[in-house]
C-alpha cells in the first residue's frame, strides 16, 4: 500500500554523553561494633554504602572505642566533620586481624555491581600499617574490576620525622599509593592519617565539582594537633613537613594559623621521575580520565567497527576533553587515532587503538620572588 502522509523517525545521537567517573569516594574496610546497630545489621564482609553518619550507625554500629572498632573513626570524620558523603564501608568482625584485611580487599569489585559506583579511595586505617594490607590495597586500587583505577591511603607507624622517612624507604611503594603520616587529634579524638586524608581529598574533590584535578596539599583538615600511636604529642615544624613531603609521604601542618594537608606527592616519589605519577592531581586525573572513557564507551563494545563508530568515539571523547579543558582542569587534551597504532592486522582483529594526549595542571608547589632596589625610583620621585 502507498505511503501517503508525513513520516517521522529518530537517530541515535552521533555524540555520546559522558558517563563520569566518580571521585573521592572512600571503600573503608575495617572493624565494626555490629551489634550495636540501631537499625538492620549489615553483614560481615559485605560492603555497605551509607550516605550520612545515621545511616552508618544504623547499619554498622557506633562505639566510641576506635582502637576496637576502626570504622567507627571514618563515620565520624567523614560524616560528622567533613560533610561529605557517601562512604562504602566492609565491616569485619572486630577480632578481624591484618591477614583477614589483606583478603577482604577483593570486596571492592563488588561495588560496581551492588551500587553502581567504582570506589577510587581504597583504605584500612590503622590496619594499612601492615605492609601485607599496603602491598593489598595497592594492587587493588591500580586494577579495580579488571579496568578502574584509584588510590590506596596508606598509614605508616613512625614515632618521629626522621623514622617515618626511614619506614617509607624500607618499603616498596608507587604512584597507586597515597602515604600519610602521623595521626591527628581533635581535643581526646585521635584519627589514622589516612582519615584524615580521605576527608581531605573528598572534600577539595566535592568542591571541584568532582573533578580531582587539586591537590590535597595544604587544604584543611579538622584537627587540633597530631600524635603517635601510642598517643604522644608531635610537633612538627615547617622545614620538617618537609622532609617528610620530599621522601613521597603526605603529612599535617599548622601553619599561617590552620591546619593543613602538606604535601602533593605519590609513595612513588622521589624514586619516579614522571610528573604524571608522582604528582597525586596528576596521577588522579589520568584515573579520572582512564575510567570516565571505560564507563562512556563500554556501551559501543562489540558494535560494528566501521568508520562511523570511530568518529562517534573520537567526537564524543574530544568534546569532553575540550569541556575539561574549558573549564580549567586539563590545560589541553586531544584524542587520536594513529595509522602507526592500527596496523590492518589489529583492524581486521577488531582492536581499535586511540591515543590520549592529555596535561593536567601541576600544582604550584614553589612560588619564588625575587627583590630588586631600582635607584631609577629615587630619581622619579626627587626630581622634577
């Protein structure tokens, strides 16, 4: 039968939206006082998101014991002080010992499934002093689920300056580690510094519009002073945060009248002499970048590979870049598809290679003046 009429149809859009990937979000694991939960219990090594300090309480428990109970200390800080949220906690038993920390790492490839969020703060305060659960949360937040990238906040136990930058070149660390040292104190309170950075990070990340492009260094924390483990006081003068910043670990200052993060390196740092790992923006945005791509086109895998699906990609991740761009998060980014990276061997295979370019802001870690006497001043201003 003849057509007679007006016909419409509708395209598929040849630019895609970009699917964000989420920042600042912690996966907490550690100890949980499950019994006394105000509402349903959650379950033992089952991760649990909560949104505010009620929500947790009601799930996970509170008690004031945070030597016991390690979760308890993040609800606090995160929830209570920071006002940022959410959070994704595994509870364990609270006789869960470092071994049992180190295997429960592997829960955060559930989140993608239970919450639809990929976690990219991965920590175990207290518990991250052991190298076993460093070694895990590392190797863990560089391959979430196969593909997603984070970072694991990792404490080091050290009595002094001089030992903590000891303690951290004892060990093995690289651009998937975010180290903190000492703890902080707020009146009686005492939190792990990877609490305290986590805070930080969500807090500088939620004011950016979830964009990690800023680093945590010299942002507030909420503290009043710092300590050991043990509980002594530790002062900490400028020219020794310093120390502890140029051996690659993260620290706390009061300083110009605040307290303060101080310090913008990676646990790579100063072995690593590639500014993309061992500057923590840096390093979070080529994250940032790697899993927002994964999540935006994980929707044309397996389409036809034709020329219009690689301009479809190509448009759509430039248009994004140039957003970021525009608004000052990248100084320039572009994404190419070079003919010396797609031999017709990968094309027949189906392999499509893209190229990323891509520069972050480093953070202006040293500003220098320099001061000059101009006699021709003396001239200008006494002569007619």
């Amino acid at each position: 039968m003849a057509d007679h009429g007006i016909n419409v149809s509708r395209a598929d859009t040849a630019v895609a939206t970009p699917n964000a990937a989420t920042c600042g979000i912690p996966f907490v694991i550690g100890t949980a006082p499950l019994s006394k939960a105000t509402g349903t219990a959650a379950t033992a090594g089952t991760p649990v998101l909560c949104t505010s300090y009620t929500e947790a309480e009601e799930q996970l428990g509170y008690d004031n014991d945070w030597a016991k109970f390690t979760v308890c200390e993040v609800m606090y800080y995160h929830f209570k002080l920071c006002a940022c949220q959410p959070v994704i906690f595994l509870p364990l038993a609270e006789n869960a010992e470092a071994e049992a920390v180190a295997a429960a790492v592997e829960q955060v490839e559930a989140c993608l499934t239970m919450f639809g969020i990929v976690p990219d703060l991965i920590m175990a305060p207290g518990f991250s002093k052991e190298a076993t659960v460093a070694a895990a949360l590392a190797a863990k937040a560089g391959s979430i689920n196969g593909m997603f990238s984070g970072k694991a906040l990792v404490d080091i136990s050290a009595k002094t300056y001089t030992a903590a930058v000891q303690a951290k070149n004892a060990g093995t660390y690289d651009q998937k580690s975010i180290l903190c040292w000492p703890n902080g104190t707020l009146g009686d309170l005492k939190f792990h510094g990877s609490t305290l950075m986590a805070g930080c990070l969500a807090e500088t990340d939620t004011n950016n519009g979830g964009i990690p492009y800023e680093s945590p260094s010299n942002k507030t924390v909420h503290i009043d002073g710092l300590c050991d483990d043990d509980g002594a006081a530790i002062n900490l003068t400028y020219n020794q945060a310093n120390v502890v910043d140029a051996a690659g670990i993260c620290t706390f200052l009061n300083f110009m009248g605040s307290w303060t993060a101080w310090g913008n390196h990676t646990g790579c740092y100063p072995k690593s002499t590639d500014v993309k790992d061992y500057f923590i923006p840096l390093s979070r945005m080529f994250d940032y970048v790697s899993n927002t791509l994964i999540k935006t086109f994980w929707s044309k895998l397996d389409k036809p590979m034709n020329r219009r699906l690689i301009d479809t990609i190509l448009d759509s991740a430039n248009i994004w870049l140039n957003g970021l761009v525009g608004a000052g998060y990248l100084l320039g980014a572009r994404v190419e598809m070079l003919e010396n990276e797609n031999p017709l061997t990968s094309l027949m295979a189906g392999k499509i290679n893209l190229h990323v370019y891509m520069t972050p802001p480093s953070p202006a870690q040293e500003i220098d003046f320099v001061l000059e006497y101009d006699a021709d001043y003396v001239t200008s201003a006494l002569q007619s």
